[in-house]
C-alpha cells in the first residue's frame, strides 16, 4: 500500500471547536486508509462546555492542554495540562458504556478520544502523571541518536482487560524513536505535535518516507516497519494507539495432559523491562525419576523443542544453583525451571530453593509427587506423616518458596501457574516458586481453553517515590554532614549501575558496596570506597562509622553488611531506604522511598542538582581511598617463605578476569578476602552468592553465568572443600561444550571456620581434612592429599596445578587459550590470612576451661556492646 495512504493531514494551525473525526473503527478517513480498528478524534470544548456521555466502546480520554472537570463512578476530579512536552499526560480510560461528564474550565483545552470495540466490562481508571513514570529509551545507542521519552499509558499487563494499548513518546530534535525500526500484526495510529508550528519529521513505513508535520496522523498498516525522526530544531510529541489482537473464542479449547499444558504455557511467558522482552522461563533443568519422567518428561520430549529446551543436571541441588546464578546475571529478568523426581530428588532442591528466597531471586521448581489418588500408596519415596495422608516431602519446600501449590486435579494449572508467573516476574515478590506435581496427575488431561497458551509478557514497571518522601529525602542529605551509601544487589537487578555513577558524581556522597552489590560503583570512582561491613575495606568502614546518614539502595541489610548492628556509630544517624521491597527499605528504621532504585536514584540527582558535599569532607573520601590502596597493595604483596597466599591468587585472578570476565564465589574464607580485594573494573565482573552462603554453589552456578551470558569468560573461584560437596556439575559443563575456568585454593580443610574456631579460642577440631590418629580418638594425622587437577581430568575437564605465583600466571594464560573446562589447583597456606576492619557476631562460650576460650568472651562480651538498635 503507498504510504500517502497512511498519513492524514491535520491543519497547521489545530482542529476547530467540537470535535473532529481522525479515523473511524470501520473504515478511516479517508477510505483507502487501512482500517486501523480504533475510532480517533480531536475534541474541542469550549469553556464552560460540558460534555456527558456513555458511549459502546472501550475510551480513553487523553488530555493534551487545557483544564477540565471529569465526574465518572461517582469520583469529581480537576486536571490539567500546561505542555504536552514537559509534562506526563492525564488519562480517562473507560469501560464500554460507562458515564462520564467533562466541564471545561479553560478556552485551549484539547482532548484525544481513543475508541474501540470491546466486549468485557471493567472500572473506569484515571491515570495522573503521578501515576507515570517516563521510561528514557535508546540511552547509549548509537551515540544517544534514538534517546527518547517514552510515557506508556497503560498495556495488557495493566489494564488486561482492555483491548488498547496506548501510550506516547517525546523525540527530542534530531533524534530517531521507534528505533530499531519494528513491526506489530495490528494496526497502529501515530498524532504528531511539534514544539513549533512549522516543525516536521519524518515516518519510516516499510522502504518508504512521510514528512510528517504538526497535527498529522499516520495508521500504519499492519506487518509494516516503523520507526520515527523529529527534524533538528524540533521537538515532536507523538500519541500512539494500537488495539490489541482479539482473544480466541472462549469456548474453543484443546485436550492435553497436565505435563503437556504446562510445558505448552511455559514456552508463551514472556518478561519485559524498558520494552525489550525475554523469555521468562528459559529451559528446564531436570533430573527424571519414576515421578516425573513418563509425565513432564515425556511432555518436554514431545513439546518442548528449542523453545523450552531440557538441560540435564548430575545433582538437583546443583541444577537449581545454576538457575538462580542464571536469574541473577540476567537482573531477575528470566529463569529455568527445575524439575525432579519425589523423595531424595525433590529434598536436594531445597537448598537451592533457600538461595533463591534469601537472595531475592526467581527460580521455578516443579518436584514430582505422591499419587493424588491414594490408591498405590505408600509409594516408593513416600514419607508417611502420620498426621495427614496429604503431607509428603514437598511441604518442606513451603518455608523457603513465596508461592506453593501442589497440582492434585490437572484443571488446578488454570488457577496455579498465572500466580506462579506474577509472582517469578514481580521484582517486589519474587523468590523461589514450587509447584508439587503428584505423578498421576501429570498423565491426566484436560480440556483446557485455547487462550491459556496465548503469549503472555510481563511488564517490570520502574515505580518513582511520592513527591512527598522525594522532598522529605532531600531534606535529609542536604541537612548530612557525613551521609554514606550503602549499594546492594537491588542496585545491579535494576540496571541502576549507571544511576548510582551519575548520583555520586553530582553529589560527592561516597559509597561501600554488599558482596552483591559489588561493581555497582567501579572502583575507579571518586566515590567508592570498596567493600563495607564485616568483610568491608578500612576505608569504606571508617566513614560508615561516623556517618550521620546512610542512604541504602538496594540492600537488605544483612549482619555481614551492618556488622551485625554495630557498623553505623554516629549517635545521631538516621537511614533513607531505597528498594522495590517495602520490607527492605523500612529497615532500621529508615525513611522508605518505595519504588525501582534506577527511578529513584534519577529523582534525587535531579531534586538535589547544584547541591554537592562540603570541600572538607570530599577530601576525607579522597584521603581513605589513597590510603586504603597502599594498604591493599601490602596485602597481596608475596610473603616471606610463603610461596602463594590467597590475596595473591585474587590479585592475579583479578588481573586475568579484567573488564570481559566474571568471578564467582559464594562460600568459605573466599568471600571475605575477595569482598576486600576485588577491584571491579565492570558491573558485572563479580557474582557472589552470600546471601545463603552455600558451598557448591560456585561450579553450578558457574553453568547459569555462561548460559545467561554466553560471551564473557567465567571463573569459578572457590576452596577445596566446597569443590569435595558439588563438583559434578563439570561433568555439565563438557556435555554442554561450555567454557569454564574453576580455580581450587586447597587448604586441606573448611579453613574459614577453622580460622574462626582458633580466633576464638578453641582447640583445632573437626574442620582440618586430616587422617584419623592410630589411638582413633580425633582427626589429628597428617593432611588428607586430594589431586584436585586428576580429579579434573576424570571428569573431562583439563587440570592444572600452580603452587607459586609464576606458575598460577602461566595457568590463567593456559586456561584463556584452552577449550572447555579447566580447573587450577593452588595449594595455599590455611595460617596467612587478611585483617578484619569490623565486628561479627559470633557467640563465644561464656565457660570455658580454655584460657582463649575465656578471653574470646571477654572480647565478645566488649564487641556485643557496641550493638545498636536503630529503629
């Protein structure tokens, strides 16, 4: 169709007074038009002019100057609109036949009138610009040639009953939106404004061009390419409409097994953030067994394909840790689900489930279960609770998921998997997720209707706090003398990295990070101090104990980060909490500032610009980060007759990794010296699981990092007792033709909690890998030798070993070049260990006959003192 078909001319100088058909449902106008299926209008009262009705279709009444009276379900409210450029818009959005009446308070008040059919009744809703938060897309891209503003009114994620979706956009001059150019299977409607009468731009449809001009329209047919330009000089505004496709007749419906519709519905769930969409569920990782294999097994075999694709795991633990590690790297946008058999399998899911929920991460876990129908039991696996016949294995899984189900009826995914996946896709609510699925129900099937296995995307909204706690935040830092912040995980999931940057370069405020909210300042900042709480830098510490004001984003705050309550010291520090959990950011007693920590963050540059911290301060930044520098510089520099110590292996780990690397780690003495020394020189280059501290989580985790991104290079750091508990998953890794480097510091034993059973007095017991002594009575023989490169080699991994710093650079330069899997074993001494710069607290015995024992206690009993309860 030649695009002069598509484009409507409006007049120059605006519509007349009343209102003026741009398109109609059926047939626009001009008639060769296509049928964009929306009626579109301008609407001119005048003042004084009131306006009632109650109109078939679905409306939206869309403000776009002027001022106005609205009355609908019994609510009167006065808006108003001074610039369509500079203010987000106000929204009437009606349900077919619903009343309303507008009054006209202004002589220029214009509206859009949207309208389309639509079948479903559902309650008015008012749309405020407090309710809008503007999405600045295209940031970075090409040069920030498409940075545009994008104010989305409401979509099916929203407003799931309506049939339009509507929104609009603002082209700054010269710049390109709707870029890359895309396409929809529905028609769509652009109404252009510009910041001047004589401005234009310009409309891609398909190979050919419109100049497009004040009050124009274009419908763009559908299956046609888009994508828009304002001229330089001219801004332009563009109010876009689009009805969603109609749904499929509810009465239709296709007959499946349980395990079939639910592999069917998990391939259509889509998440979307900034408006780039992802798969939600990803693949599934599975181990079968007689509860799962000839039910969701046998479904993933007939409909999975490369759109929910099976990976298999050598331990279910291990498969959950590489889902959750997967969800992290991808900013909670996306997962894999995890399925097992009933009895031991489902059991060893558990811990990943804990890591799930205490790191505030999605992970869909779907364990086989006992039989619905009771008749065979008790089955093999079955734990008899002899309280209930309703009670297996599975209701282990209820204190460490925020949503349980168990399936008992095949119709119960109807009501069971919409709440699972709102649950996976808010970031406010997302943890683990369980659905138990007892094994003869995953046989049965059902009629279940067509629309279920529609496509479905969620969208992750980037909320703003109210303008009143804005104004009451402000008001404290600028009020600080010594405010501080603390940056966790929250800072990294949404995709806050560059917000914080430009927040602390504006303000001065320094700032430490939590083991998951590393990188969210790069250590080349002015502001950032490193690691802060019980595995801190001295000089991220030293300013979080004098700070009058700690400003937390995106942390939950645990002991490691507080120093179990006693890092904060200034008596009068107060606390901001900035986080998508309300939980989260009242802690301590904060002033909350509840929403995306991206959309805060921006908020507060903008509310605080011209506002920075005193010189005096500044300097004091300046003056603990040089001297923290020279103090980490003597901790990774060689020991005398130490061949290699740990701070030396991160050190090179560091410099091996660089800006294209990740490390992970999660467990042992490892996070509290690379917390420490690790210099992040990108966001992403560091992953900790501390949150759950969960030894194994490392090689498995390791898998999720690289499915989720594929490009960077991998490194899996952990000790040699965490490698003895899960290291199976490198058989994995060489099945999936994965490239990994794992590297081993072999200590012969667990020697974090060895180093902290001696530094509070205690005898060596139980945590050295030690032969047993002739008399039996302890562990005290010589060391347990394991070839941690051997065991490597077995597994179809290449090993390496490195046992002084020449050899551990030339095993990085090996690993880099080698293909697949390599793991570097390093001997390291368990007795060289790193400086602490904060409290933790570990109870010690109040009795001992141990004279270490006895002065640990002391010493506890001084540090428990310095606890304080903020709230």
């Amino acid at each position: 169709m030649p695009p002069a078909q598509t484009l409507l001319r409006g007049p120059r100088d605006g519509f007349p007074s009343g209102f003026t058909a741009i398109t109609r449902a059926e047939g626009a106008l001009p008639s060769p038009t296509p049928e964009p299926q929306m009626d579109f209008g301008s609407r001119r009262p005048g003042r004084g002019e009131t306006i009632s009705e109650t109109h078939p279709f679905e409306t939206a009444w869309v403000l776009l100057r002027g001022a106005a009276e609205l009355t609908f379900a019994g609510t009167t409210v006065t808006v108003q609109r001074g610039s369509l450029f500079d203010e987000p818009p106000t929204v009437l959005h009606l349900g077919p036949s619903t009343s309303v009446t507008l009054r006209t308070h202004s002589d220029d008040t214009e509206w859009a009138v949207v309208r389309t059919p639509n079948d479903r009744r559902f309650p008015p809703r008012l749309y405020l610009p407090a309710d809008l938060t503007p999405e600045y897309r295209g940031a970075g891209l090409v040069q920030n040639a498409c940075l545009r503003n994008v104010r989305l009114i409401f979509d099916r994620a929203s407003r799931p009953e309506a049939n339009l979706v509507l929104g609009e956009v603002i082209n700054y001059p010269g710049r390109w939106s709707s870029y890359p150019p895309h396409h929809h299977d529905q028609p769509e409607i652009y109404h252009y404004r510009f910041t001047h009468p004589d401005g234009y731009g310009h409309a891609e449809l398909g190979d050919e061009v419109v100049k497009v001009r004040n009050h124009d329209t274009v419908v763009i047919p559908p299956g046609l390419d888009h994508g828009q330009v304002s001229a330089p000089g001219y801004g332009m505004y563009y109010l876009w409409m689009i009805r969603r496709p109609s749904p499929p007749p509810r009465s239709k419906t296709v007959t499946l097994n349980m395990a079939a519709a639910l592999v069917r519905f998990l391939k259509r769930q889509y998440i979307s953030r900034d408006g780039v969409e992802h798969r939600l569920i990803n693949g599934v990782w599975g181990i079968f067994g007689h509860g799962n294999v000839t039910g969701f097994g046998q479904a993933l075999e007939e409909h999975g394909g490369r759109g929910l694709p099976y990976l298999q795991a050598k331990n279910e633990q291990g498969m959950v840790h590489a889902a959750v590690a997967f969800a992290k790297a991808r900013q909670r946008l996306g997962t894999y689900a995890c399925t097992s058999s009933i009895g031991p399998g489902a059991t060893n899911m558990l811990t990943g489930a804990a890591v799930a929920t205490v790191n505030r991460l999605p992970v869909l876990l779907l364990p086989g279960d006992i039989f619905a129908n009771r008749r065979p039991g008790p089955v093999l696996q079955q734990l008899e609770y002899p309280t209930s016949q309703d009670v297996s294995v599975n209701d282990c899984f209820r204190p460490v998921s925020k949503y349980w189900d168990r399936l008992n009826r095949p119709e119960q995914l109807l009501t069971a998997l919409p709440e699972a996946m709102r649950i996976l896709a808010d970031p406010a609510e997302t943890d683990a997720v369980t659905l138990a699925m007892p094994e003869d129900v995953q046989a049965e099937s059902c009629a279940y209707p067509l629309h279920f296995f529609e496509k479905r995307v969620y969208t992750v909204e980037r909320p703003g706090c109210s303008a009143e706690r804005l104004r009451a935040a402000v008001a404290a830092i600028r009020a600080a003398k010594r405010p501080f912040i603390v940056a966790g995980g929250g800072v990294h999931y949404s995709d806050a990295t560059a917000a914080l940057d430009k927040f602390c370069a504006a303000t001065g405020i320094p700032a430490g990070v939590t083991q998951a909210g590393k990188g969210a300042l790069l250590d080349s900042h002015p502001s950032c101090l490193g690691a802060v709480g019980v595995t801190g830098t001295a000089a991220a510490n030293a300013l979080a104990l004098e700070a009058d004001l700690i400003i937390n984003v995106g942390t939950r705050l645990s002991d490691f980060t507080t120093a179990s309550k006693s890092q904060f010291q200034n008596p009068r520090v107060r606390f901001l909490g900035i986080n998508i959990v309300s939980a989260d950011a009242h802690k301590h007693g904060a002033l909350p500032l509840i929403g995306d920590a991206r959309a805060i963050l921006a908020q507060l540059t903008r509310a605080l610009a011209g506002w920075s911290l005193p010189t005096k301060y500044r300097a004091q930044v300046a003056r603990v980060r040089a001297a923290w520098d020279t103090t980490r510089a003597t901790l990774v520099a060689p020991k005398r007759g130490v061949p290699l110590t740990q701070a030396q292996v991160i050190d090179e780990l560091n410099l091996a990794c660089g800006a294209d690397g990740t490390v992970i780690h999660a467990s042992g003495g490892i996070p509290g010296d690379i917390h420490k020394l690790w210099r992040s020189h990108a966001r992403n280059d560091y992953h900790s699981e501390y949150g759950y501290s969960c030894m194994g989580y490392e090689i498995a985790g390791a898998l999720g990092l690289k499915l989720a991104d594929p490009k960077r290079a991998v490194y899996a750091f952990l000790g040699d007792g965490s490698y003895l508990m899960l290291h199976t998953e490198i058989v994995t890794a060489v099945q999936e033709g994965l490239k990994l480097t794992v590297v081993v510091c072999d200590n012969h034993g667990f020697g974090c909690i060895h180093g902290l059973q001696r530094g509070s007095g205690g005898n060596s017991f139980g945590n050295e890998f030690r032969h047993r002594t002739a008399a039996g009575s302890r562990l005290e023989g010589r060391p347990v030798d394991v070839d941690f490169a051997k065991n490597a080699e077995s597994l179809g991994a290449t090993g390496l070993r490195a046992t002084t710093l020449t050899e551990l650079r030339a095993a990085f330069a090996t690993a880099k070049s080698a293909p697949g899997v390599v793991v570097i074993h390093v001997p390291v001494p368990a007795d060289v260990r790193l400086p602490g710069y904060s409290w933790w607290d570990v109870p010690v015995s109040a009795t001992s006959q141990l004279p270490g024992v006895r002065a640990a206690s002391k010493a506890y009993a001084r540090g428990i003192k310095r606890q304080r309860f903020y709230y």
